[in-house]
C-alpha cells in the first residue's frame, strides 16, 4: 500500500472511532435527547412590540414584553413581564399586565404573578382586577380563575376566590365570594 492508501485508511478509522460511541448508544437514550430538544426555544425576542389588526383594520390586540421565548414543538410562548392590551368589537380597551405569561395555540393566554387587569375606560363600572392567576380566552374574550381574585370599580372592591368573566358584557360569576366593601366617595 501507498501513502494515499495509508492516508485514506487513517482518514476511516479516525471517522469510525468518532462516530462509533454514538452508533452503538441505545435507541432510548437517542429518544431522551430528541425530547430534551423541544424543551428549547425555537426562538427568542427581547424588547418584544407587536399590534395585531382585524380584518377591518382596527387594532384588536397589542403585546409587548420584556423577552418572549416561543416552543413551537409544545404549542406556546413565554412572556417575560407582558404588557397585553385587548380591544374589544366596541373599542373598547383591557389592559393586562404580569410578571409571567403563557400564550397557547388556541388563542387562550395563562397569566401569573401580579396580574393587574385594568379597564382603560375609566367610566365603566368595573375598574380594575387583581389576582395571582388568571387564563384569558382571546377569541370569546372570557377569563377565569380559581385563586383570590379582587375587582375593584370607584366606590367598592369585591373580593372572591375563583371567577368567571366575560369582558364584553361585563358580566361576571363570584365562584366563592369572601368580601365586599362599600367606600361612597364625598
């Protein structure tokens, strides 16, 4: 044999005893890594704007965040400190706010940590809502949660654990109401 053939024999075994641990690792531990990846971001945003417009061209959502990391393998985001802000068919604008959000596939957005739901329209009934937890339905433009929720307006504050909400009608269901405080104003 020559000094290619030596090389070119070389060049193999090389290859061979490189890839040959990963050739004989059990199938199972192939699996465990595959698994592994879908628990990393397929991407990343900091400083994240976004406007989303109907098909009437009036803005019915807007969304901005710290950092927002998407999994598109698991079907949702993660929202670092997210400003969202919800139009409703009237105009008429929600603002919610949290230290940690998750936005699913099927338009339905858990919000967690500090999560303060302000009605923009300061003449309505119905001010303001506070709670740990809270899951918002984007399309039907519902909201529910089983923590301690308080929803405030300009003479009074109620406070419940658990509720079901609709933000278009203003109508909401106390699922264990623990307090209501009258404060008329002067």
């Amino acid at each position: 044999m020559n000094r290619i053939g030596w090389s070119i024999a070389l060049i193999f075994s090389a290859v061979l005893a490189l890839y040959l641990p990963t050739l004989l690792e059990p199938e199972d531990a192939l699996n465990e890594n595959n698994r592994d990846g879908s628990l990393i971001p397929n991407y990343k945003a900091v400083n994240l704007n976004s406007k989303l417009y109907d098909k009437e061209g009036k803005l019915s959502h807007q969304m901005a965040a710290e950092q927002m990391e998407h999994y598109e393998e698991l079907g949702f985001a993660v929202f670092t400190n997210p400003v969202y802000t919800l139009y409703l068919d009237s105009g008429e604008p929600w603002q919610v706010t949290a230290n940690e959000a998750t936005l699913h596939d099927n338009n339905r957005i858990q919000l967690e940590k500090n999560v303060k739901i302000v009605n923009l329209r300061t003449e309505e009934y119905v001010r303001e809502i506070n709670t740990e937890y809270i899951e918002i339905n984007l399309q039907n433009k519902t909201l529910m949660s089983d923590q301690i929720v308080e929803i405030s307006g300009l003479d009074y504050s109620v406070v419940s654990v658990g509720l079901f909400g609709d933000l278009t009608t203003q109508q909401y269901e106390l699922k264990d109401h623990v307090q209501t405080q009258f404060k008329p104003s002067l």
